[in-house]
C-alpha cells in the first residue's frame, strides 16, 4: 500500500515537472517535425487576428479548428483554413503559419487569391512578404487577360512574375482547350511577356507546330517584343511575310517597326510611330521604303508607266495644343508614285487601314487613294468668343507626270473673322473678315492678296411674326501678282472693290403634342426668303487661280423652306434626350441674269437655278436615313440624287446602304455592307460597290467569321478591278494572330 502510494507522488511530480518545463530548445529538420516535439495549447477560438509588427495590417487567419505554438510562434489551422490580408487571401485544408518568418505552408485543395489572379494546386508554401513562392501541380489563371496556365510546379517569382515547369498555357477555359502552347520551361514577366523553350502549338491535344523557343505577348497592356507575322501571297507581289516589332518607348509614346520581304518584289520596310501627350496632343507618323524588283506593265491600264525603283509614302497626322491658346493640326501625305497606293493597299501599313487609323483617332482622312495631288498642310488656329484666327500653309504634291513645277503652292493664307457685335448703342451691329494668301509656283502666275470685307447689319422684329435681317458688305481686294501664263495676262498690283447688299426675311411656325408621360413631340416650320445683289465688275485684269478671284454677279432671290418633327424624351433627374425624327428641306432660286449657274451640257439654262431638296429621317435610335436630290425646272429632271440608309443593334450587326447618282459627272453607283451574326459564334460579312451605269462591279469583298470563346477565324474573298484576292486570319483571343492570303 506504501509502495503504490509512493508511486502515484513520484508519478505526479514528475507531471509537474513538465508541464511547467518552458517549450524551448527543440530543432528538427522541418516545421513538421518541430511542432511534433513540442507541447501546444489548443484554442477554442475560430478566428484569431496575427499582427507581424505593431502599427502594421494584422493577417486575419479563420478555420474550424486552430492551435497557436507559443515557442515557435506558429499557428496551425484544420479544416476550411483562411489567411488573409488586403488583396492577398490563402485557403486550403491545412495551414501552417509561422508568424516570424511570415511563411505559410499549405496542403490540401490550395488556392490562392493574388488581387484579381487565382493560383490553385495540391500543396505549396508562400512568403507573405513578397507574395512569392511555389506551388505543386498548380493551374493558374490571370484574369485581366484572360490567361490559363497549368503546371507540374509553379514558382511564384515576383509581382506579376511566374515560372513554371512542363506548362499548358492558352486562353482557352478548361477542361478542354481548342488550342494551347505546350513547353518544358516558361517564364512570365511582369511586361506581360511568355518566354518558353521547348515549346509546341496545339490544337487540342495534337501538336501542330513546334519550336526551342517562343516569345508571346500575354498582356493587354503596351509591352516591346514582336508580334505575331502577317502571311500572304498574291499574283503580282508572290510569298509575303511582315513581321512587326513594337517598342513601348514610354508611357506617351511607342512605335512598330515593320520587315516586309516580298518575293517577287523584294523587301519592303515600314515604321509607324505614335504619341499621346494628353487628349489634345497625339500625333501618328507612318513610313513605308521599298526597292521594287517588279517591272511596271502599266498597271490598272492607265496609260502611265512607272520609271522608279525607289518607292515610298510618308503620311502622318498630328494635334497639337500651343502656347496662348492656339491649336495646330499637322496633316502630312507624299508619295513616290501614282501607283503606289493602288498596289499596295492592303495589309496594316496599306492605304485603307491608315485611312481607318486616321479617322478614327483624328477624324480626319486621307485624300482618296485615285487623286493624283496629294496635300499636305499645317494649320493653327485660335478660336475667342469675339473672333476666330486661323493660317495655314499648304503643299501639293503632284503625282502627274510634268505637272509638279505649275501646281499652286499655298506659302501661307491667313484668315481673320470677327464675330457680330452690336455698334455702339444703335440697332445696328457689325463683323469683318479679312484673309490674306501667297499662291506661289515654279511655272505660271503667282499672286498674292488681301481681301478685307466688312459689314453692317440691322435686325428687324415685325410683332414676333416674322424676323428681317438688313446688311450690306464691301469687298475690297488688292494683288501683287508675278510670273508668266499665256491664257493670263493680269496687271502687276490690279485691286477690286465690291458691295453686296442682302435682305434675309424668315419666320417659324411650330406646334408641341404631348405623348404619353413628359415625353412630347414638336413640328416645327420655318420659311425663308432672301435677296441677295453684288454689281458687275470687270475683273480680267485679275488673276484667276482660286473661286475668290472672280466674284460673279449677282440680282438673286431665293425661297426655302425647312420643316422638322423633333422629339423630347425625359431621362430622369431633370434631364431630357432631344432628337430630330424628320427633317426636310427644300430651296430654289431666281436670278434676273442669264446663264448664272453653268451646268456641264447645258448652253441656257434659264433664270431659274435647280430645285435642291434634303430629307432626314430618325424614327428610331438603330435607323438613319438621308436622301438629297436636285430637280432641273428646263427638262433635264433629276440630276443628282444621293441616299444613304444605315441599320444597326446594339450587337454591332449593320446594314449600309448608299448610293450616288450624277448625270453630268456620269456616276451611278450602288454601295452595300452589310455585317451580321447568324448565331452567337457566326457572323457575315458582305461589301459591294458596283457601278449601274456600266453593270459591273468595282469591288466586293465576301466573308465569314466564326468566334469561340478564345480563337476565331475569319475567310475573306476579295475582288475589284485589278485582282482577286483570298485571304483567311486566325487570331488568337488574348494572344494575337495569324494571316495568310492568296
């Protein structure tokens, strides 16, 4: 009995004796086997905040069961375990999370939230300071490109930063992937770029292409590296391949640079560069250089053979914003030779996709591709609320072979406007303009000229029926001309001075219908009556270059009328939606002289001008419709008619319609484009331009794309006047594309 008792003290104190013991002194190889050595303290606690530092963003760590480690200052959580802070969130089975060396170790159902990324896999440890480490047979998916990478490993290099080992990458969602680069090795950085050796291209899971290295741009942000090639073939040009590099010089400007070898033709270089300062300030320089191997067999058939083998185009565009609130618009376009922008029109640096370019970041485009004088000019201009200053200074670029040394050169017009102001404390009120230009050639008459033209007018109400505006102008003009013509024989310093005196009689009907709730209906009439008188002059001691030269005169009364139904929609908050749903317009006009509209064909046409006539039409938000014609009253009938029709949806599918009649300048002329979607993956694509006169067509381009989820491919059939083209492009979504074209 002694005994027993005597052991049960011993038993007890040694108990004693180790639970007060301190847990301190124990290694082991792994965090594993260290926290298998040591005495812990559960928690009943779920959620427990752990903060690295005082002052510093605690880590939020949440599971169903938790036990902190006091020696070692480790927690361990089981069973739906979350750790988190800010952007950056760690959920698995089990976690591990030493707080000294802020490293987790996890098991089980790993994913890692990286802000928008998602890094999953099996087990993994992560360095919470700088978010790097490594996961085992991992997926990874970068949202802000649509980016899906999977991986026996992957390693968690730095910001934005990856390595991984035998990796698929595509932007294609899993399990099955239309396409895919399979590599060994791959690397991605944080200029969005993919560097993989040992790789190969798949579709689905048959390799397709193969390659030691690859080099792919992953982001949809500006990063340097090339892009992908442009492959095509045709009859006159053979095999092509062009091949863009883009260099990001910096956050405000970039540029690509193009190597364009052409079979038959030799190799063609280009350089686009680009630069955006701010809203107002952008500017995009394109240059195209090549040494034609291709002999000249009077290409289109236009008479004219081509002599050069240098061939080139410059083309740029610029806005600028200036000191003292000026603006300057740069508009640049020279090019080597006639045929130039006709054989070389496709492709990115071709002449419809500059065009589109242009527009599209300008709103202005180039002159059409068939004009033989090619401008290029500089304006600056400064707009007040009293007055509007421009200047501009003007090259043409002569394309006609002998013509360059007789085309006028503008060196420079500056035109200075002043707004109407009331005169004094009198009804009266008063403007000006005046304009001064230099036309200088090699060859011909040169002139120089200033026009000043002020005016006085005086606005009269009649009882708020109708309103009269009185005014009268002088036109005072004075020369300094040089050079020789022989059909022109002006004076040295000729001047002219004119007056014009006008009557402009109009007054407006309009009635308001409610619909239902706020939104109402206003119709609108408007007619006008004006005369218009300038005496005769003779002007043959003026030289005769521009529409200013020669000021015709003028006895004319003209009559319109405008009528329009224009709709109010209430938006909410006090605001309202306006649109014009119809509009038209009609004017015509008698002059007491003869002959003062000379119309091509016609010896008299009388004192009556053609009936001109405009009808707008906007019944709904998705159609548009625009039909203008001309009525000759001395039995010639419709001379011109133009009509444009437009129907879209808020998908992007249109139909185009427009057409152009002109019996002097003998155009009659259908065109038609029409882009629509025949599912949620196919979509059609069809453009025709055709003349009606002749019944042939001019050009017409037929296609069909097909989009997935991560690729799409589109086939082109395109024909005009000098060749037939197929072409198909199979692009990449999120990675770019490729093209190839017959």
């Amino acid at each position: 009995m002694e005994t027993h008792t005597h052991i049960q003290r011993i038993v007890l104190l040694i108990l004693g004796l180790v639970l007060t013991l301190p847990a301190t002194g124990l290694t082991a190889s792994g965090p594993e086997r260290a926290l298998a050595g040591q005495l812990k303290e559960e928690k009943t606690l779920s959620q427990i905040e752990a903060s690295p530092s005082p002052g510093a963003e605690p880590w939020h760590i949440e599971a169903l069961r938790l036990t902190y480690f006091h020696s070692s200052d480790v927690i361990m959580g089981e069973g739906a375990v979350r750790v988190w802070r800010g952007d950056l969130k760690v959920c698995a089975d089990r976690i591990m999370y030493d707080r000294h060396r802020a490293k987790v170790w996890a098991n089980g159902n790993v994913v890692i939230y990286l802000d928008t990324d998602v890094l999953k896999g099996t087990e993994g440890e992560l360095d919470l300071n700088t978010s790097t480490g490594t996961i085992e047979n991992a997926e990874l998916f970068l949202q802000r490109n649509n980016i899906h990478l999977l991986a026996k490993q992957i390693q968690k290099t730095g910001p934005e930063e990856y390595r991984a080992k035998h990796a698929t990458i595509s932007t294609c969602p899993l399990p099955k992937q239309a396409w895919s680069f399979k590599c060994r090795d791959l690397r991605l950085t944080i200029e969005g770029m993919a560097f993989a050796k040992s790789s190969s291209f798949n579709i689905r899971d048959i390799p397709v292409l193969y390659s030691p290295w690859v080099i792919l741009p992953i982001n949809k942000y500006r990063k340097t590296g090339l892009l992908l090639p442009y492959f095509s073939s045709s009859k006159r040009n053979g095999a092509e391949l062009n091949v863009p590099f883009f260099w990001a010089i910096n956050d405000s400007m970039d540029a690509t640079f193009y190597q364009h070898p052409m079979a038959e033709r030799g190799w063609m270089e280009g350089v686009e560069l680009r630069h955006v300062f701010s809203e107002k300030d952008r500017g995009i320089l394109r240059y195209n250089f090549l040494v034609d191997t291709l002999e000249d067999d009077d290409f289109n058939d236009d008479g004219h053979t081509r002599g050069n083998e240098r061939r080139w185009w410059l083309r740029a565009k610029a806005d600028q914003q200036l000191p003292w609130g000026l603006e300057a618009k740069v508009d640049a376009d020279t090019v080597s030779d006639r045929d130039y922008l006709l054989e070389f029109d496709d492709g990115p640096m071709g002449y419809d996709e500059t065009n589109r370019a242009f527009r599209k970041t300008f709103g202005r485009s180039l002159t059409d591709e068939t004009d033989l004088i090619r401008p290029s000019t500089l304006q600056i201009t400064k707009l007040t609320q009293d007055m509007f200053f421009g200047s501009e200074g003007r090259y043409n670029d002569n394309l006609e072979a002998g013509k360059q040394d007789e085309t006028v050169q503008t060196y420079p017009r500056l035109e200075l406007h002043g707004f109407r102001k009331p005169l004094f404390d009198s009804p009266f009120y008063y403007d000006w303009a005046t304009s001064y230009v230099y036309y200088w050639r090699e060859t011909g008459i040169r002139e120089q000229r200033l026009h000043i033209e002020p005016r006085i007018s005086l606005p009269l109400n009649f009882y708020n029926l109708a309103d009269l505006i009185l005014s009268g102008s002088i036109e005072e003009t004075v020369y300094e001309t040089g050079g020789h013509d022989p059909e022109q024989h002006p004076d040295s310093h000729p001047n002219r001075l004119l007056c014009n005196l006008k009557a402009d009689l109009s007054t407006t009907f309009g009635r308001t219908y409610r619909l239902s709730g706020e939104k109402t209906v206003r119709h609108s009439i408007r007619p006008r009556l004006t005369y218009q008188y300038r005496p005769s002059e003779d002007q043959d001691d003026l030289p005769d270059i521009d529409a200013l030269d020669r000021l015709e005169p003028v006895n004319r009364i003209t009559w319109s009328l405008l009528s329009f139904l224009s709709s109010k929609t209430p938006l909410g908050n006090n605001r309202f939606a306006y649109t014009d749903v119809v509009r038209f317009f009609v004017e015509q006009s008698y002059d007491t002289r003869e002959n003062m509209r000379d119309l091509p064909g016609e010896d008299d046409p009388g004192h009556f001008s053609e009936i001109y006539a405009e009808l707008d039409l906007r019944p709904f938000p998705n159609f548009f419709m625009r039909y203008d014609t001309t009525y000759n009253v001395y039995g010639k009938g419709f001379t011109r008619y133009n009509f444009l029709g437009r129907l879209s949806n808020s998908t992007g599918d249109h139909l185009d319609i427009d057409y152009r009649y002109n019996c002097f300048a003998h155009i009659n002329e259908l065109n038609l484009e029409i882009y629509t979607a025949f599912s949620p993956s196919w979509y059609g694509i069809c453009e025709l331009k055709r003349n009606l006169s002749e019944d042939s067509d001019l050009d017409s381009v037929f296609g069909l794309r097909y989009q997935s989820t991560c690729w799409a491919l589109k086939g082109e059939l395109k024909k005009d006047e000098d060749e037939t083209r197929f072409s198909f492009h199979l692009e990449l979504l999120g990675i770019g594309g490729w093209g190839h074209k017959d």
